[in-house]
C-alpha cells in the first residue's frame, strides 16, 4: 500500500479527491502567478494599484476555479466538450458584431461589469472539442482524408474569426495548438510535411516577387519585413519597440538591477510593459537567473502535465492533457522569441504572469481540467 492510498483511508469521502490533486503543479502554478504579480507591484512604483491588486482578485478566483474543475469527473467534461467549443464559436461572431474595440482591434465582450475575450475562451474550447472527436473516432480513421475534414473546419472556424478583429498572435497560437494536437492525435506525418512545404514555398514566393511586375507585397509590407530583421532601419518608428525590449534585456546582466529599479520599464521606455513585454522587465531587475528560473518553472509545468498525459488510460484525458501542455508552451515560447526580436510583435501575453484578466482565467480553468483527468484517472 502506498503513502498516498494509507493517508486515503483516514479523509473523509467527499474531501478524498483532494489527495489526489498534483499539488506539485498547483504549486509551480501559483510561484509563476505570484512571479507576475510581483512585477506588476514593481512596475507601479511599488504599489498594488493599478495592476498587481487587479491580478492578485483574478488568481484568487482563478484558484478556486481550478481546484472546482479538478473535482468534477473527467467524463463530465468529456460530455461539455462540444457545448463549450460551441459557446466559444458564438462568443466569437457576438466579438464580430458588438465587440468594443480597444487599441485598433475589435477583441473583447462587455457584459455589464464583465469583460472577457472569447479568443482565449476558444483556445481551450478547441482542445476539448479535438479531444473528444479523435476519442470518438476509431483510430484505423484517423488519417482518413473524409475524416479529416471535420477537426480541419474545428480549427480553421475560430482562426477565421479572430483573424476578422484582427488578432494574428491568438490565430497563429489556435492553428498550431490545433495542428499539434491532430499529430498528436495520429494522423499521418506526410499531411503536415505537405504543408509545411507549402508554407515554405509561399514564403520564398513572397521575398523572390519582391522588385518584379508580380510582386505580391506592398513596398510598406516589405519595408516592415526589412525592419523585423534590422530594427536599427527605423529605431524611433517600426523598430522602436523591440529596440527598447533589447535594451531591457540585456541591460540587467546576470542578476540584474534589482528590484523595482528597471529603468527601461520604470521611466516608460519599454512598451506594454505590464502585458507582452513583463518578460524584459523581469530580466531588467534579476537578470538571466531570474529569467532562468520562469523557464525552469514552465519547463517543470510541461514535464508534469506530459507525465499526466502519459499516464492517462483513456484516450480523451490524455489528448486534453496533451493539448493544455502544447497550449502553454506555444504561449510562453512565441511571447519569448517575440520579446527577443526573434518573432514578429504579434501581442501574445506570457502565461500566468503578464496581466490580463481572461488570459489567467481561462488558463488557471485549463489546468483544472488537467487536474480533473489526474485526479479521475484510474488507480
């Protein structure tokens, strides 16, 4: 008998599920929320207003609604899966036709004192939906052209609709966590080889028409290429952001300045400092071992989630797990590459630390339903 099955005899039934909760991930969780607090409290001046007191309200509610979603059973989400995708679908058309538009983009919902972004709803709807469609379908099936059409609409519908408010980062972050997902799922290597060969050959269209009578860009399209790959080209108009990002994350070395003493991010050279560019802040103020020890966070959040995957008996759980894991990475990995100039500024927020209120919600509920196919899995 083990430690965890001899404590299991002596708690009540109704509280025994709790024993069963991956209290190592909840915690790896929590160390990276309270991470992002904190530098929201530096970057006000030392102050929980107007960010880190906001952020600290969502977690506490985000963490009881993680916790809540680990007690239900896994097959109750396997029956929601499809209801909830639906939900996201529709929250995204009413995004379409009333959505207030903040910073050029036409993102978000306001239901009375309720502000949500449904595209980070749809992220997790997808997986649900992918999960229970390839735990449905036979696996002989699975790399079946006639059935590959319909996980084919499941990701192409969201990533329509969030490229209409225009949302490129969530759309590229929703084709690839849905790609992913269907590798994962089985189907077979040379649809995706296919298609990669087809991006890589639109790409070398693009840069080969550049000059030519059939030049398929504008002048000022290429010219925002040129400054991606030389920011130096334009310092104080396109190339201004990524320049001050850099500036902030070399400025702090190995251990950095100390905190609440960045100045890229304190005397507002740094943009979205709260939001997509938090990273540079953190390495302004504790250097490499600070931003060393984020990645490590996230590299042991990835591990834990991919053993639960593993692990699971049934194929819904673990292609839900496995979707939530590639979730996470995607958004941690592109928010880095973008911060380092080694990606487009495409405004994907670095998970559980950089402020937002649906971005943590939806996130901490994702890691509830990870908890649940722990928790619910056969022992």
């Amino acid at each position: 008998m083990s430690f965890l099955e001899y404590q299991v005899r002596f708690v009540p039934t109704g509280w025994r599920k709790l024993l069963y909760v991956n209290w190592a991930l909840v915690a790896l969780v929590t160390a990276a929320s309270l991470l992002g607090i904190l530098m929201l409290y530096s970057l006000a001046g030392g102050r929980m207003e107007p960010w880190a007191g906001d952020q600290l309200g969502r977690f506490v509610l985000g963490f009881v609604v993680m916790i809540a979603v680990a007690m239900v059973p896994i097959t109750v989400w396997r029956r929601l899966a499809w209801p909830i995708y639906l939900l996201s679908i529709g929250l995204l058309v009413l995004v379409d036709i009333m959505g207030h538009v903040g910073m050029g983009a036409q993102r978000w919902l306001v239901l009375g004192p309720i502000r949500i972004q449904p595209s980070e709803v749809a992220k997790i709807g997808l997986v649900l939906a992918l999960a229970a469609y390839y735990d449905w379908l036979p696996t002989r099936k699975v790399s079946n052209p006639l059935w590959m059409l319909p996980p084919l609409v499941m990701v192409v519908l969201p990533v329509v609709l969030v490229l209409m408010q225009p949302n490129l980062g969530t759309a590229v972050l929703i084709l690839g966590a849905g790609g992913i997902l269907m590798f994962c799922a089985g189907v077979h290597w040379a649809y995706f080889a296919t298609l990669l060969a087809g991006i890589a050959g639109a790409v070398w269209a693009v840069f080969e028409s550049r000059g030519k009578p059939w030049q398929l860009l504008h002048d000022y399209q290429f010219r925002r290429i040129d400054t991606f790959f030389d920011p130096s080209q334009d310092p104080l108009g396109a190339g201004y952001n990524i320049t001050q990002a850099k500036i902030a994350l070399g400025s702090g070395g190995l251990t950095g300045k100390g905190f609440m003493q960045g100045t890229q991010s304190r005397l507002n050279f740094l943009p979205e400092k709260h939001t997509d560019f938090i990273l540079n802040t953190l390495a302004e103020e504790f250097g490499f071992v600070g931003s060393f020890a984020l990645l490590v966070i996230y590299g042991l959040i990835l591990a834990f989630l991919f053993h639960t995957a593993v692990t699971c008996r049934d194929r819904f759980s673990s292609l839900l797990v496995t979707g939530v894991g590639v979730t996470v990475f995607l958004l941690f990995a592109v928010n880095m590459l973008m911060v380092m100039g080694l990606a487009p500024v495409v405004g994907v927020p670095l998970p559980l630390v950089s402020y937002g209120g649906s971005s943590l919600l939806v996130l901490l509920g994702a890691f509830g339903l990870a908890q649940s196919a722990h928790v619910h899995r056969p022992r």
